[in-house]
C-alpha cells in the first residue's frame, strides 16, 4: 500500500489520548494555542526545555514537527507526547496545525508550513531557542511537508529563508518519492494534481540540488503503510550530491510503531528518540558563531 497513513478510525483520538496520559515529564512549560496565521484560524503549541525558560543565556535547538494523517485529518494536540520527549532533553519543540485536503490542495498546507517555520525562526530568541538551529520534522505525510521544506526553496523564499538556512530535517517514515499516485488513491490525487507536472511538485527527491540541510531519515523495514523505498530514494539521491544524510532502518519496525517509540512506555520499539537527539547534537551550531537577523 502506498499512502495508508495512520487510519486508526474512530479511535484515533483515544489511542492519542493514551499516549499523551503516559506522559512523565515534569516542569515543561507549554504555550498552547499560540495563533501563528490569524487570517486562516492556525495556531500552534509550543514545549519550552526547562533550561530556556530559567536561563537567559540559553539557547535551546528547535525542531518544528509535523504530524501525519493522509494530508486530510490529524490534530497537534494528540502529539504533545512528541513534544514533551523532545523538551525533556532540552529541545524546543513547535507543533503547528496546518490546513488540509478538500478544504485546500498542496499549495496551501506547504504555505502553512512555511509560515510556522518563520515563525519560530522570529519568536526563537524571546522563547529561548536559537534561530540558526531549527530543524524541521515530520511523520509520515508530515514528513513529505518537512522534507519539501528543506528541499524546495519556494516555500521558505517569501520570508528571506532558504532550505540550507534550517539545521536539518528529520524524516520518520516520510513519503518523498511516490509517483506516479494510483487511480486509486482519490485523496492524494485531489491532494496533488493527476498530470506528472503537477505530482512532480510534491516529490522531495526532484528538488535535491546540493543545497539541502543536513538530513536523517528514519524507517522500519515492518513499515506497510508508506514503503521504505522512499526513503531509500531520498537516501540515494542525496548521496548522489554528496550531501549529509544518514538512513537508519529499523528491523520489522511498523509505520505508527516508529513514532509511538517515543512516548516512553514504548521506547524498546525502536531507538527513535536517542538518534534524533543523537542527530540534533551532531548537527547544532558552534556557539560562537554570528547569529542570523531574525524574519517576521
């Protein structure tokens, strides 16, 4: 199956629910439902490191998540699991809404995604995160947007940003490279477009020039949801531009497992978080360096 992603039915929200009740972490200070985009009604949350919320002088690296759901359902407030791992081990986290299909198409959730991405790229230093650090993540079809972010300069242009300006991009079984899309798969057609030119737009693979940040892409083999060949692909191709990626591949991992594993009562599923902590640390700025002016 291509694009069977995260269909939980009904109980999608409980199954979240469960997740987010699990969570340990203390002391982690939350801004939920901060309005990043007034004229489409987005907002987002945002999980603060207790180290930048009590010190002045630090300057947290910041992952902006996106989460999956087919390009047409999810919520950011089933993932504070995500973000609360995240913040624990000093790390900002953003997780924005974005809007989806049939309300819009392609063109209108990656503008969504742009625009939360300078947002935290404006806010960073007030929210103790450092501008020159911020990586952008995603799950699934979230990890197609992300991925599109880092790899088309389009979408970060219209606020003086380019893909090489972000630390890195994480992918957890992201969809990069899937066309041509089957008749079947109505939604993503609508998503897409149905002509190669208008698909091509959405694939990450056809936008690696060599100007990419650096990336880690995270896939089960056990994945039936979204094939490992995408990003095997995205893999290969960014090799081929001798660019920094590294592919780790989970034995028999499925596609939601991946992600659960971060939630700590599932961590033995798959060293999830440790390599994308691992990756953030490998890859944060020296901090001696000139920071960035910032882009409302």
């Amino acid at each position: 199956m291509l694009c069977g992603l995260l269909m939980l039915g009904g109980c999608r929200a409980t199954l979240f629910a469960g997740l987010n009740s699990t969570d340990q972490h203390r002391g982690i200070e939350q801004q939920r439902n901060v309005i990043f985009d007034a004229t489409h009604h987005l907002a987002l949350d945002v999980y603060l490191p207790k180290q930048a919320v009590q010190s002045t002088s630090t300057h947290a690296p910041i992952v902006v998540f996106f989460y999956g759901g087919d390009w047409t359902h999810g919520k950011r407030q089933w993932y504070r699991f995500v973000g609360t791992a995240l913040a624990a081990h000093g790390v900002m986290v953003v997780i924005p809404d974005y809007r989806k299909y049939p309300q819009v198409k392609m063109d209108s959730f990656m503008q969504d995604g742009a625009r939360a991405v300078a947002w935290a790229h404006a806010h960073a230093a007030e929210l103790g995160g450092d501008s020159r650090s911020i990586f952008v993540m995603g799950h699934s079809a979230g990890g197609q947007i992300a991925a599109l972010l880092a790899t088309d300069p389009e979408w970060l242009a219209p606020y003086g940003m380019q893909p090489q300006n972000l630390a890195g991009f994480i992918g957890l079984a992201g969809v990069y490279d899937f066309m041509p899309i089957p008749a079947y798969e109505k939604d993503m057609l609508g998503t897409f477009g149905r002509t190669p030119a208008e698909q091509a737009r959405a694939q990450p693979v056809r936008f690696v020039s060599g100007h990419e940040p650096p990336m880690l892409l995270l896939q089960g083999t056990g994945d039936h949801e979204v094939d490992p060949s995408n990003a095997l692909s995205l893999d290969k191709t960014m090799l081929a531009k001798h660019e920094d990626v590294t592919l780790k591949l989970y034995p028999g991992i499925g596609h939601s497992p991946l992600l659960f594993a971060m939630s700590r009562p599932l961590h033995d599923h798959a060293p999830t978080l440790a390599d994308i902590l691992s990756f953030i640390r490998s890859h944060e700025p020296a901090q001696d360096q000139d920071a960035q002016p910032s882009h409302s």
